[in-house]
C-alpha cells in the first residue's frame, strides 16, 4: 500500500512495518500531515525487494518486526540500515522485551509517549538523536520495569527469585522448594525469562539491589 503527501517537491520514502491495528492506524494519520513524504505499508519485512530497500530513506519497524529480520535476513537488515534511517517502534511497557533491539535503530519512537511528536523523531533520526520522554526516566527505569514484571511471577517464581538474590545454584533451590532439580532449573529459566535477565547473576544484583535501597521487598 502507498500513500502520497504533497503537490511537489522532493519526496522522502517512509517504508512502515507495523502489524498492530491500532498502533498503524494513529501512525499513518501522524504521517499524513508530513508534506512531501511518500509512504509504503508492509506486513513482513523479509518481503521488501532490494528495490525497495535502495528507496528507502526512513523505516519505522514495530521492535518485534526487526528481530525477526535480523534474526532470519540479516543480509536484508544490513542493507536497510545501510541506506535508510531505522526507527524502532515500542510502547514502554515493552521496554525490557525489546532492549535487544534498540541497538540496531537510530531513534525510538514511543508508540504510547512520543507518537505526537513523530515528525520530531524523523528528523532527529537523521543526525541519529533520540526523543526520550520524560516519563521513561521518571517512571520507566529498568527496576522498576521489572518490579512490575515481578508482580505477575507464581509464588514458586518468586521463591526462586529469593533464591537467586542468596547466590544458591539449582541443586539449593531444589532443596528449598522441595522440587527436583530439573524442576528448580525449569522454574530459574522461567523467571530469567519473564524478567528479561541474560543471566542468574542479574537476577540476583536485582533482587539484592532492592534490599540495599531499602525498597519494599517485591516478594510482599
């Protein structure tokens, strides 16, 4: 699907790659009043043509989108990021989950904070500046981020997670909970996953991290 803004003039190709009705619905009436902006829609990105690649001077992606390109057509991604601008499209709750993302944009766009100030984004995406909302330090750190997260975790979850603050390997957390070890290991790779931790190690500098700040315990 292509779109056309503008009589004349010289024309900036915005190739868009997000799924999400809504979330592409606000997006396209956001860039229907960019002047001179020439605008395709995509559902997969691995179906874009290098033709298309080689016009492309701004791709906004859904963060979901481009792993998955990187992660099946990296020679594809390699090309885009080489001649478009790259905007990784998120909403803040989803911070964590695409942290292994927003390496491989230029600039952000906060679908539910900073989607007002999208012609901002493209701009700065050329210089690649960021346009961080305020709200994203203030409310939205990492911590806190996962302290929600922590909320959602079963009570065998947040006992492991305990755990993992004391340093204790699976065979202790076993122990502890009273469940095989194959059974403690599954829970640990559960919570490193929930929680978006690389490691057993983060897990455990979060949790002790928590104590030290004098912070309501999150197993309360």
């Amino acid at each position: 699907m292509r779109l056309t803004n503008g009589a004349e003039g010289t024309f900036a190709r915005v190739l868009v790659a997000v799924n999400d009705g809504p979330q592409r619905r606000d997006l396209l009436l956001l860039l229907k009043q960019i002047s001179n902006l020439e605008i395709d829609i995509v559902d997969d990105l691995s179906m874009v043509s290098p033709n298309d690649i080689r016009r492309t001077d701004f791709l906004i992606a859904w963060y979901a989108s481009l792993q998955k390109l990187r992660e099946s057509g990296a020679n594809a991604y390699v090309q885009i990021s080489r001649r478009a601008r790259v905007i990784v499209a998120l909403t803040s709750d989803r911070l964590l989950e695409a942290a292994g993302t927003l390496h491989l944009a230029d600039s952000w766009l906060f679908t539910d904070l900073t989607l007002r100030h999208l012609p901002d984004v493209i701009q700065l995406s050329k210089s690649g500046y960021t346009l961080m909302p305020p709200e994203l330090g203030a409310t939205f750190g990492l911590d806190e981020l996962r302290l929600n997260l922590v909320r959602r975790l079963s009570s065998s979850e947040l006992r492991v997670l305990e755990e993992l603050s004391l340093g204790h390997r699976n065979r202790d957390i076993a122990r502890a909970l009273g469940v095989s070890e194959a059974q403690a290991k599954s829970l640990v790779r559960s919570v490193l996953g929930k929680l978006h931790f690389r490691n057993r190690t983060e897990a455990g500098v979060f949790m002790a991290r928590q104590h030290w700040r004098g912070d309501e315990a999150p197993l309360n």
